[in-house]
C-alpha cells in the first residue's frame, strides 16, 4: 500500500478534508464544520481529530501518511505563518507549530487561492500541464500562477494579483481595490453584470434581461446564448477585456495553458471562445500557442492544491 | 583555490569572455570577434581555442574549472538545443554535445537577453534579490523575470516578452511585432524618439529639440532635465506608459525589485523617478513597496548571466 496524504481546505463555514494517494487520486472527501468561536480555536483541534478518526477507520498508521496540507483564506508566509485569517478570527502563529500539537505529522499550509490553482494546474483542467495560469472568475477576479509545477507567490505573497491589472484609463467607477480600470471591474460576475447594467440603461432596446429580477452573470450568458443582442454585445465587451488582459499576462508568463474557473465559468464553452477570440488580437506571437480550458474541480481544487503542497514538500506556497 | 567559472556571451561582433570565481567574482574580461563565415561554423572553436588559452594562462586544470556558460542571440530549449540564430547564421543544434568536442567541460547555455537579466538580478542592479525583473531599455523594450534566483523562461521561451504588452488601443502606428499598441512603442529608445517627433508636430512651441540633428532619447532626456517644457511632457508620457505598464507586470509577478537597463536609463535617476511616480499610481497595493534601482552591468550583465548558469546547474534557462 503506496502512501497517503490528508488535503484540508478551510473555509468560513465547512472545512473541507480529502483523503489521497501519492499519486493524486482522491479516495474520500468529507467536511466538518468550521467551528469559529473563541476566536477559531477549535479550528486545527477539530481537524486533527477528525484525521485521527479517518485513519482508525482506514486503519492507517502515522507512518502510513506522508503529510498534511492545510490551506487557509488568508496570506501564509514562506516560514508558514499565517498572518491573519479575519473570517476565522485568526491572528498570527506558525499553523505547523500548532498543528503539531494536535497531530503528529508534516504539516504544509498554504493560502487558499494559491492551493486551489495549484490543484486545478495539478488535477484539474490543467492536468498534465506545468506552465499554468489559473483565473476565478467569481465576485472578483483571482488568479493563481503555476511556473515549473510550483506556485508563483510572489515576494510579498502578491503573485497572480491579475484582477487588479489595469485595462481602462477611462473608468470612473472604483475597484474595491480603489483603483480605477481593474480587470475584475469587467472580467468578474459583478463586472458582467455591471457591464449589463451600464448597456441597459445607455440603451433602448429590447432585451430578455430587463425582465430579470436580478441581472447576473448567468442572466447574461443565458441571454446571450439565446440570441439576446444586447447580452452578447455585453459578453464581447466582457471577452474583449479579458482577452486583452490575459493577452498582457501570457506576455508576461508564456504559459502553456490558461485555466478558466469560477462561478462564470459555468456558463461553459462560449466563455473560453469569447476570450480566445480577443486573446489572439493582443498576444505576442511567442504565447500565441497558449491554450484554454475550463476548471473541473469545482469546490475540491482546494483539497488537491493541499495535497500537493504535501507532496512538493512545499511549504507556504 | 576555489573553483573557477567561464562566462561566454556570443554577439553579432564580438564575443565577450569572463573569468569568474565560483563566488561571482569577474577576475579577468577579454572579446574574440565573432567569425560569421562558413554559417557560424568558427564561433565555437574560436571560443573553445581561448578559454584553452586562457586556463594555461593562467595554470587552470579542467578540473579546476565548474563549467562554461554561453549565452546566444536566439532561443535555447530545455534540451539546450539552439533554435536558430540568425545573426550567426547558426541553425539548430545542441550548443553542449557540439562544444564538447572541441573543450572538455560542462557546457550551459541560455538565451542572450534571459542571460543579461539573469546577471543583472545576481550581481547588478538587483544584487541580492531573488524575485526580480530586468527591464531593459533599448532600440526595443526586453524583459527578464527572475523567480526565486531562476530566469522564468516560460513555455515556449517567450516568458518576459514585456515590450509587447498592449498599453494603448488607439494606437494607429504599427510595433515591429505586428500590433499596435505595445509597450515598447512608447517607452523604448526609438519609442520616445517617436513620441517626441509626434509631440513636435503637433505642437508650434519652442523646443531645443527642434535644432538636434538627430531626434533620439539622450536629446529628450538631455531637454527634459534642462528645462525644456515639451520635452518635460514626453517624459512624462514615457514615464505614464511605463509605470503602468510595469505596475501590470508587478501584478502578476510581485518582484521585490525591477532593475532598468540599456541605453535609456543612462539618462539616469530622472528614468526612475518618472517610472516610480507612475507605478504608485497604477499598482495593486499588494506591489506597492517593490522598489526600483538603475542597472550596473552594463555590457557584461551578459558573462555574469552565462557564468551564473554554471553555477544554478542549470541548462537552457
């Protein structure tokens, strides 16, 4: 019996725990709650009790598994040190350190975004890729940058901030950010449905989504699909912008493959054609091989980045 | 006696040769021309022929040498297999089994502008920091990104293409590449030449630019620091494109450093300030401290890169 690694994913509500091989294959996954009181005490305590009681029920010794990955919702440092994890009403402590107390194995924490890109270039959409850049498209725009297999983090943990490029000198409205112009102004599901906005009410013609009782990504998409004009000229806007932006990038990383994932992304393939599209106006011709797909993980790209960072002995990544 | 490193960079004219200790130190720096005819055939030899005449020089046994790091005008794979390089009407090869058979050592050999960066980020500009990108400043806009001490080379060797970001959709002039709009359009030597022919065109206003025989970007600089008001301003446009344009690559990549080379940051520390007060404007806050320094090397960034290779053990970066 070849090894096994525990991949954790801790978010605001459930944590997500994954049993893997070495080689990658998820063999169960189940959650617990996240227990945020007295300041998110319980948190690593509950973890550690949860892994001991799957191991008895595997009948896996310690010897048995090569480690535990941990990722968390907020910057981890290269001494792996979580720094401040406000939706767990954590401060700053060494998680290994912690952990160990609770369990006696190697633990590998690292930041929730960069563990999840890690598992999509690793399991995900990415599979078989070294060279990849994974981009969220969710209520704002993440991105998780994978040189060499590894995570690019930067050197203030602020690699992959590619939301926050700047496309538009034009903008007045601000990015959370407080910047103005940011790709995740327009690139995101609260930028598609800000760019919806913006047309339907600069514009008088008929459209399926001025009947929507809320206008969101989906409501765009679906319209689009169905021949809406107004939607599709807000989703070419939208491919517009994040062609150009991913185009500045590639410019920048030369990656073998983007990986589009997010709550926009489930619109499917006509997001990757509206970027690809738009892509190979901007791109310099060295990464104009670079290919597209979509993230397949869904919610679990957690627990694969977690495992990995165990198995590339990588911490804080 | 520590060991001793050759550092090797192939240029059109001449080749540049370095004798380095294995701690980085140039002990002795010396060219060869570079002999064209017969497709290039000569170029090896001729090198293999002076480090020869070098080591007996200087009583070096092979084994007292690490190794030869070569740095050529063109692409190099992960297999150290040159591409093609037309300046010296080489075609594809692999660079290490053909010089061994004319020198008895380990043989590393990277492209010419990741080499230059390469050295830069080690011994220049950026000594000292290990996520760093080189910015260099010529005829066009070249980049070299440095993560964790090691050049990003990218998928297909296109990593740090960042004269070719798209920074303007207005642009209606075309860039050497093809496409309008990239950032070495404005910001490289030819580029500010070109905005201040534009700048004079369209403005009646004196300027002692208008009496310089030749429009380049020292007569700018050299304007704009005496005082000239439309040479102020295409400083200032540089300075716009630039800093925004190096803010988006901050974003992506959260170096600690850029370091600035060629022939347009001779003009000194007015480059990085113009460049500096941009940035701040345009990068995510996560960015906001990586700092920026002039680089050093000058003409031998590309030995320290190619004897640097050696020392990384790393091939075809």
């Amino acid at each position: 019996m070849g090894k096994k690694v525990f991949g954790v994913d801790i978010g605001g509500t459930t944590v997500k725990m994954g049993l893997f091989t070495a080689e990658g294959e998820l063999l169960d996954k189940w959650e617990i709650t996240t227990r945020k009181e007295d300041n998110g005490a319980h948190i690593l305590p509950d973890i550690a009790a949860s892994i001991k009681e799957r191991m008895d029920k595997e009948g896996l010794t310690f010897g048995d598994v090569e480690g535990l990955g941990i990722s968390v919702p907020g910057p981890v440092d290269d001494e792996g040190v979580v720094h401040k994890c406000v939706n767990l009403g954590w401060g700053q402590f060494d998680i290994d350190e912690e952990m160990k107390k609770h369990i006696d194995l190697p633990v590998f924490a690292g930041n929730d975004a960069n563990a999840a890109a890690l598992g999509e270039a690793w399991r995900g959409g990415g599979k078989g890729c070294i060279n990849v850049v994974v981009v969220t498209l969710g209520t704002g725009v993440g991105g998780g940058i994978i040189v060499n297999g590894k995570i690019l983090s930067g050197s203030h943990g602020s690699g992959g901030e590619i939301g926050h490029i700047h496309m538009n000198d034009n903008e007045t409205e601000q990015c959370g950010c407080g910047k103005c112009g940011c790709l995740e102004q327009y690139a995101s599901a609260t930028g598609i449905a800000r760019l919806a906005k913006r047309k339907l009410d600069a514009d008088d013609r008929p459209s399926s989504m001025r009947d929507a009782r809320s206008l969101n990504a989906k409501v765009v998409f679906d319209a689009a699909k169905a021949g809406d004009e107004l939607a599709i000229e807000v989703t070419e806007e939208f491919g517009e912008i994040l062609g150009k932006g991913l185009a500045n990038v590639a410019d920048v990383i030369n990656p073998e493959l983007f990986v589009i994932g997010g709550g926009v992304s489930k619109a499917g393939q006509i997001v990757i054609d509206l970027i690809k599209k738009n892509y190979k106006k901007y791109v310099f011709h060295g990464s104009r091989g670079t290919d597209f797909a979509l993230a397949t993980l869904g919610n679990d790209a957690g627990i694969y980045g977690s495992a990995k960072l165990v198995l590339d002995g990588v911490k804080n990544s």
